[in-house]
C-alpha cells in the first residue's frame, strides 16, 4: 500500500506532489508516478519511476552515473538523527553532477531544512506533525553561510572580494 501524501515542499514552496512513496514490500499502484526502493528502480527505469536512497546507500560512481537519468531522487532519512542522507545529496550535486530534484523523505523536520538545502536538496516531504508555514520560514533561518554549499559554491570571503572588486 503507498504511504498517504505528505506535505511537499519545492523550489521553496508548497506544491502538489504527483509522486507516490511506495513501501518496501508493497504492489505499485497501476498508473502514476512512483517513487520506487532502488533495486527496484535498477530493474526497470523510467520516466515514471524514481529511486528511493536508503540512508547507508554506497554512492559508488557507476551508481551515480545511473542515477543522472532519474527523473528524481529521493533520500531516506529513517530517523532525524541520522545524518548520511545529506552527505549522499551533497555527493550527487557536487561530485556528480545531478541537476534533478532531490527530495527529502521520511523523519524530516523543519529544525533540518536550511542545513538540507545547503547540500543539495530541493524538495521535502515532512512529517505529518510539522506546521508548513514554519518549515518556509527554516529555509531561511540565516540571511549569508560562510561556507561553500551546493547552492553557493563559493565561501563568504570569496563573494565578498569579488563584489568589491
């Protein structure tokens, strides 16, 4: 049975999601777009299909290299403690090049979303406990970042000396 929809939050705010999170051992639904577990996703891609990262996926490059035709990325994040989902985003934005949506999904908080979108997310599905109007407001908790991010690349210091110059 796919999970019941959650709030989506993209491109910095709220939208309709037109993908369903599908359960592990759960049947398809017939028609639609699907967020599908990544083996399932190797068997047979599409535009229809997208893969679900687990949080202890090895993002090798020959895996990444796949994951570039994926209409979406999707990356568990199993408990709000568990901090290898962002490494991985961080890791297909800057290493390998994804240009494509990559959603947060599972025990996401709002406390997480400025960090998450430092490195490399785009999308988020909350938990079904946190107030919307509060997690647009995270994406903003802080005005400048002093370090590099994958939505800006360049440290503070480095922004600053070309402005003036």
């Amino acid at each position: 049975m796919p999970e019941q929809p959650r709030t989506l939050i993209a491109d910095r705010r709220v939208q309709d999601d037109d993908w369903v999170l599908s359960a592990e051992d759960a049947p398809r639904p017939e028609n639609g777009r699907v967020i599908v577990p990544l083996v399932e996703w190797q068997e047979a891609p599409g535009d229809d299909l997208a893969p679900l990262l687990a949080s202890d996926t090895e993002l090798t490059p020959e895996l990444a290299e796949q994951l570039l035709d994926a209409p979406l990325i999707a990356i568990d994040f199993p408990k709000f403690t568990d901090g290898r989902g962002y490494s991985i985003a961080r890791l297909l934005r800057e290493r390998y090049g994804y240009r494509g949506q990559i959603r947060a999904v599972g025990d996401v908080l709002i406390d997480q979303l400025y960090y998450m979108s430092r490195c490399g997310f785009d999308a988020f599905s909350l938990r079904e406990d946190q107030v919307v109007e509060d997690a647009l407001n995270a994406l903003d908790t802080f005005s400048l970042s002093y370090q590099p991010g994958a939505n800006t690349p360049e440290p503070l210091f480095r922004r600053r000396m070309r402005e003036s110059a």
